[in-house]
C-alpha cells in the first residue's frame, strides 16, 4: 500500500505550502505541525520538497543503514563555503571523508580522553572563579558556559586557548552563532526573496566567515612555528600515521568544524541541563550526594566520571527533551517505502530528534523532565531509535565521549562547589541557530560548604 504523505492543508498556487513556514524557530513549529498532520508530512514549496519525520516508528526505518544514508541537507550547504568538505558538512562519496575520519578517530579512543581530562580539570576550575566573580549575581548561562566549551575544545584539541576567561567574550563565540543562523535561515527555498532585503545580514555573514577563518588560521599557525608535538587533534593532522596525509586546506577546514561543532552543542547542553537543576532542588541534591560519594580527592578524577551515574541520567534526560542537535537529515539509497510511502533513490527526509525523542513510546509524560528514565532497569530492552541525540551510523557524532566527559565533570563539580539559584519568573524559551538553545537564561550561582 503507497499513500500520499500528507501536507499543509492550504496550498497556495504557483509557490506551495509557505503558509505557516517560520523560519526563526522552524524546528519547533515543525514539532507541533506533527499533532496535526501525523509522524510524517511534506513541505513543497517552489517544486522542492522538504519531508519531515517524527516517530520512533519511522525513525527506525530511516536509520537502516543499508536503505538510507547521510544527506548534506540545504543548511549544511550553506556551511560548505566555510568549511568545505571537513567531517560535518562532506558528502558520502568525498575522499576527504573517510580519510579524516580515519586519521581522527583515535583522538577520541580512551586513551586520548584520559590525557584530556587534566585540561578540562582546568578549565572548569576557571569557570568555578568566574562564577565566584558575579558571585550574588544572575549570569548569563550560555554566555559562562559557553568559555568553559570554547576553552575545552581550544586546549585539548589544538593547544590554543581564547582567553575566554580573561574579559570579553572572544568574538569567535558571535561569528559562530550568527555563522549558524544564517545558514539556517537561508537554507528555506524562498530564502532569495528575502536576501534582497537582508543585504546587511549577508554582509555580516561574509565579515563573520573572514573571523572564522582568520581565526583557525592563527590558531595552526601558532601551532607551525612553535613545531610543538601534543597529543591533539592538530597534532593527529599536521603528523598523521600511516600514509595518509591532510592538505592545509582539510585542516583548516577541520579545526573550524570542531570548534564549532564542540563548542555549540555542549554549550547548550549544559545550560539546558542548569536550567532544570536549578528548578528542582531533588535533583540538584541527588547529583550534590552522589558527587560526594564519588568523588574521594577533592577534585573529579577520569575514572571517577563513568561513576556519575546520576549526574549521567540528567544529561541523557536534558538531551532527549532537549536535544542540542534537534535533527538530521538522511537520503534514500535506493527506492523504498517509508510508513508505507514509496520514496525515490536520492529524496530525503529531515528526522526531528525533537518530536522522535518526546515519542509516546516514552509515556504519557514525554514532554516532562525526568531523569529517572535512564535508570539501568528504565532503560534496559528499550528500543534505540528512541534516544539519538549523537545521531545514527557510520555519520555518527565523533565527539559523543568527548562531549559526554566534559558535561559529566562540568556539572559534578558545579553541584559540589555551588548552589543553583533559578532567576524568579524566568520561563523557558528556547532560541534556533542551527542548534537549540534556552534564551535569556539567567542562573545565580553561590559557593555552599565543602
Ligand atoms: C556529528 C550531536 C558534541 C563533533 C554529530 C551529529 C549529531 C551530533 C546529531 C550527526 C549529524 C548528522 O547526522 O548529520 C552532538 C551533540 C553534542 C555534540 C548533541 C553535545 C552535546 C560534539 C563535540 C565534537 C563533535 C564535542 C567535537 C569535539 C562532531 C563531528 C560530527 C558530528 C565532527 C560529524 C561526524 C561525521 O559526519 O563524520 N554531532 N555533537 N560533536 N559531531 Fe557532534
């Protein structure tokens, strides 16, 4: 059986479904549109057709490998003039793909990760004196959080660091974001109506990729005439094993891919997960005990970080409401169906992890916070399509340990060290670039006995 998939009800002649089309917030109108017009719908707007899923069900079709496959969707097109072919944003059949995959994969091993673990001690202890700073106050969350990411990925990646805790945000954090949106918003097919509007918005873009670059290319350079050997990402390309070799292009390419790609979805992990701490004293006391218990010396140790179950749990549960990453693109590799629709080779869908993670599958409170979901007894015989924030396959997220280890020992040591305060009145609103994250979100931060 092949039926239509459903669209928007009203079509407008000539350019299609543009009624309702929002382009500041679309991955949260797109979640909603699935109440009206069931787990998958289409877009057509001047004959290109965008599909949405938003089931677990049809979710799980999608992420077989052998059906379907990576898709470099119109956003991430958008990208491609600043970073190229780099891991994010490469087509399947690019060279560059694979041999940066290879060349990079072991810097996220175990091995890696442990020699990472002293600098991100680091950086946290100089968030802890930021915070101690603005101490009494209500900071601004995304923006504290926000160093500590950009100054992890700075160090233990390419040994460089922002001085994100000297004074000023480093206006790389500004580029990047605008960087995002942009592609973002002019990612919809209609987008070239507005560009003739948005000339200003174009300049900014073109003076922001210059920083990015410029950016990166300082960063290698310095790394060029010290000629300093570190076990990092730069290293692992500027002197790979083996045979295969990077060109400067692919590296410059590379680092900017991870500063970005390491910087916005943890950053905004992070205030996420703060923003439910400290609306719910249980499970701000939970993390606090549970932090205690773990950890012996005074500061969290690598082998300590597996052990933070809990603190684990709420940041599973923050990025299955909330997830950082809110979707995917992946194409057909072949004709097939999907929920009983007949898909061509080549078309493609965009899996909202925002709708497939609030599944009813998770329960009648799918849209409610609780870590206690991931609980081992919660989560075992649960089906995997249901928890993707990191994606799926081969395209997978490199950086998942990377990310995962940071929050971990971010969150444990803020719960030991202060007390959360959540600012009176503040109600959730969650803000797009490429990524999600919680707008004007405010948070006091207090020292509380040791
Ligand atoms: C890919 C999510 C942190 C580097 C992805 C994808 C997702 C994701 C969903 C797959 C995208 C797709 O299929 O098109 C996240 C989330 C993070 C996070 C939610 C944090 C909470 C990081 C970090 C790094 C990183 C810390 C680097 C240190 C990358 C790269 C890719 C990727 C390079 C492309 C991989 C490839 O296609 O080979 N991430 N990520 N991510 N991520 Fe992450």
């Amino acid at each position: 059986m092949t039926t239509t998939i459903p669209h928007p009800p009203r079509r407008v002649p000539f350019v299609g479904d543009v009624l309702g089309l929002d382009t500041v917030t679309p991955n949260q109108t797109t979640l909603k549109r699935f109440t009206e017009l069931g787990p998958i719908y289409r877009r057509s707007i001047l004959g290109t057709d965008l599909t949405f899923v938003g089931s677990a069900e049809l979710a799980a079709q999608v992420y077989d490998e052998a059906r379907w496959e990576k898709f470099v969707g119109r956003p991430l097109e958008r990208l491609r003039p600043v970073v190229g072919d780099a891991l994010f944003t490469a087509y399947n059949w690019e060279s560059n793909w694979a041999k940066a995959h290879e060349v990079l994969l072991p810097a996220f091993a175990k091995e890696a990760m442990i020699s990472y673990h002293g600098t991100m001690t680091e950086v946290v202890d100089e968030l802890c004196t930021s915070l101690d700073t603005h101490a009494g106050e209500f900071v601004p969350v995304v923006e504290q959080m926000g160093k500590l990411t950009l100054e992890v990925i700075g160090r233990c990646g390419f040994g460089y660091s922002f001085d994100s805790f000297g004074g000023a945000e480093h206006p790389l954090v500004g580029a990047m974001s605008r960087t995002l949106t942009h592609a973002q918003r002019s990612a919809v097919p209609l987008a070239f109506v507005g560009k003739l509007l948005r000339r200003k918005a174009e300049r900014q873009n073109e003076l922001d990729q210059e920083l990015l670059v410029r950016t990166v290319d300082g960063v290698i350079e310095e790394r060029r005439t010290t000629g300093e050997r570190r076990s990092d990402l730069l290293d692992r390309m500027l002197h790979p094993d083996g045979d295969i070799e990077l060109d400067a292009e692919n590296i410059r390419n590379q680092v900017l891919t991870f500063l970005v790609a390491g910087h916005e979805t943890s950053v905004n992990a992070l205030a996420f997960a703060l923003h439910f701490i400290a609306r719910s004293p249980e499970i701000a006391a939970r993390m606090r005990a549970e932090a205690r218990a773990v950890v012996s010396s005074g500061e969290v140790t690598y082998d300590d970080v597996p052990r933070l179950r809990y603190t684990r749990q709420v940041i599973s549960e923050t990025l299955r409401l909330w997830p950082t990453a809110p979707g995917f693109f992946r194409s057909a590799k072949r004709d097939t169906t999907l929920g009983g629709h007949e898909i061509s080779a080549g078309e493609w869908v965009f899996v909202l992890l925002l709708a497939v993670q609030r599944d009813a599958a998770w329960g009648p409170d799918a849209d409610e916070f609780n870590p206690d979901r991931f609980t081992p007894e919660n989560s075992r015989g649960r089906a995997p399509e249901l928890f993707k924030p990191f994606g799926t396959g081969i395209r997978s997220c490199i950086g998942r340990q990377f990310a995962l280890h940071e929050m971990t020992l971010a969150l444990a040591t803020l719960l030991v060290r202060f007390d959360v305060e959540p600012e009176p009145g503040y109600e959730l609103a969650v803000e797009e670039t490429l990524t999600l994250r919680p707008k004007g979100l405010r948070l006091k931060f207090t020292r509380v006995e040791v």
